[in-house]
C-alpha cells in the first residue's frame, strides 16, 4: 500500500526574515573580520619590534641573535598576509643588514622600492610630496635607496679588491659592479629630495653619490662619459670632476663626514694635489678635534696614502685573501 503523500506549506513570512537577517548581517561580520584581522597583524608587527628591541638591549650575543630569529619569524608569517607592508619590509631589510646578511638586505630593499604608491592621480602625488617628510613611507623609502646604493657599493669595492693583481678576471668581475645602479638610486633620493616642500638636503645621499662616481673612474680611460646630473646642476662634467663636487657638498653640509673627508682627499692625492688634500684632512680635524680616528686617518693618509675603500668587506661574510694588496686598509685599521 503507498505511503499518504505529506503536504509541506512554505512559510513566506518566516523565509523573509531569515532572508532578512542575513543581509543584515553578512556585511557587520564581513567588517568585523576584517577588523578582526588588522588588530591582529597590528599585535603581530608590535611583537616584531618588541623582539627587535629586545635584540638591541641584550648585551649576550646569543641573546642578541635569538631575538632577531624571533622577529624574523613573525616578519615572515606577516608578510605572507601583507607582502607590500612598507614598514615591515624596512624592519626586515635592516634587521638582515644587522645579522651581516647584505645580499638578502638588497633583496628586500628592491622589494620595498618595487612597492606601488596608493595615489594614481597627479594632484594626489603632489598633495603626498607636501606631506613628504611626515610620510613614513616615503621616508623608508629613501632610507632604502641610500642603503641600497651603499651596499652595492660595498658589494662592487669587494669585488674589486678581490681581483687586484689578477687580470684575467677583470672583466668577470666588471659585470658584477654594482657602481651605476648605485649612482641611480641615489639621484632618485637626491630627486625626491628636492621635489619634498620644504626641500631638504643630506650629506649622506652627496658622499654616497661621490662613491659611486668614484668607484666608476678607470685611470687614463679616454672614452670615460660625461656625466649630467640635472638635479646636481651638474652637465658634462668628469667623474672625477662630479665625484670632487659631490664630497665637497657632504662636507660642507657635514664637516666631520670622515669617509667624504678621506675620499676627497684620495682624489686630491691622486691627481697630484697634495695640498688640497692636506687642507680637506686639516678642515676635517679642526671639525673634530675630539675624534681620536680622525687624527688616525690623518697620520695612515699621509703615511701610508690613503685606503681603497671606506667600507669593510668582510661585512658580506666572507675570507679576505691571504694577502692583502699594498695600501687598502679597513675602517678599523683606519
């Protein structure tokens, strides 16, 4: 026998309201997760300086770096949510540069200046340069391409002491010179420098400028170009020449710049101009009569000549060679 067939009424003013109740609903708990995630990367990025911190205040080396193991965890798991967080990228770029991982800092600093600014509309680019020294991330943003510019840098000048007195592999390691795109990032600070309203200067960015125009001099080289730097004032002048002017500015800016001071010196030294040197070395002291390495720079430049490379390759983690080529010297030996 068939089984009586069951008759099911749709209750229509039930179905309108759950209906109801979930429109109503569904955007508070769409916005409240939101929330609910961004307090919780907020409290994620807090621990992360928290440790980073706690690394800087521990006198134990090995306190030190399980603090920064820490922060770099937390870095990670953040970035992974949020790959284009300025302010995280600039705490792990700089957290790496501490822990002498320079080629990882340089991958993280391209990344942070990769990232794309918000504004798309002209007025507003210029609306956020009025803003530009309370904008947090233009200014990490800066800090990066100085960085950057001084850690290729670092990178080429090892490179280049490295190959001393071996000319078979000069030209190997010409393509791994990192000086031009140096020169680049630093311009674009120096641009972004003078487009911020009121405009400010930075005896960092013209020393880092002049080393990188430096490293690119090649001795009695005839086809050597000119170079324009609109923003410099500066059109169709020598590296040597540029690189002079640009030392001249971190020092008039800065008189107790000990690396611009030596390497103006250097250049002064090198073209036979001992006594423009001896003056920059005379003016640095005079700025810095407290500062023992000034007179020590001083006494090794006139001893000695003066060294390669304001910076210590032993940074990037690696042997120097057995032996040292005559008249390079490291900063602490300085």
């Amino acid at each position: 026998m068939p089984a009586p067939h069951k008759h099911y009424d749709l209750n229509l003013r039930r179905l309108f309201c759950l209906l109801a109740t979930v429109l109503v609903a569904a955007p508070g708990t769409y916005f409240l997760s939101g929330y609910q995630e961004t307090r919780v990367l907020a409290q994620g990025l807090r621990q992360v300086k928290a440790f980073r911190d706690a690394s800087q205040d521990a006198k134990a080396a090995d306190v030190r770096e399980k603090n920064l193991e820490l922060a770099l965890r937390h870095l990670g798991q953040y970035l992974e949510l949020r790959p284009d967080d300025a302010e995280a990228l600039e705490i792990e770029a700089k957290i790496l540069d501490q822990r002498k991982d320079t080629l990882g800092a340089i991958a993280i600093y391209e990344h942070l200046l990769r990232v794309p600014n918000d504004e798309t509309t002209v007025q507003a680019q210029q609306a956020a340069r009025r803003q530009a020294q309370q904008d947090a991330r233009w200014q990490a943003q800066q800090d990066a391409r100085l960085r950057l510019a001084e850690l290729y840098i670092e990178v080429s000048d090892y490179y280049r002491w490295l190959a001393q007195g071996k000319k078979n592999e000069s030209e190997q390691v010409g393509r791994l010179m990192r000086y031009y795109p140096a020169e680049l990032r630093v311009i674009q600070a120096l641009e972004e420098n003078a487009r911020a309203k009121p405009p400010v200067d930075s005896a960092r960015a013209h020393r880092i400028l002049g080393m990188a125009l430096e490293g690119q001099i090649v001795p009695d080289n005839k086809n050597a170009r000119s170079i324009d730097i609109p923003v410099e004032n500066v059109r169709g002048r020598t590296l040597e020449e540029t690189a002079t002017l640009e030392y001249q500015k971190a020092l008039a800016l800065d008189p107790g710049d000990l690396i611009a001071a030596q390497r103006l010196a250097g250049l002064y030294q090198r073209s036979k101009d001992t006594l423009n040197a001896r003056k920059v070395l005379t003016n640095l002291l005079e700025s810095s009569k407290n500062r023992i390495e000034v007179r020590l720079v001083r006494f090794e430049f006139f001893s000695r000549g003066h060294p390669l490379s304001g910076l210590d390759p032993r940074r990037l983690g690696m042997k120097r060679p057995a032996r040292q080529p005559s008249g390079a010297t490291t900063p602490k030996e300085a």
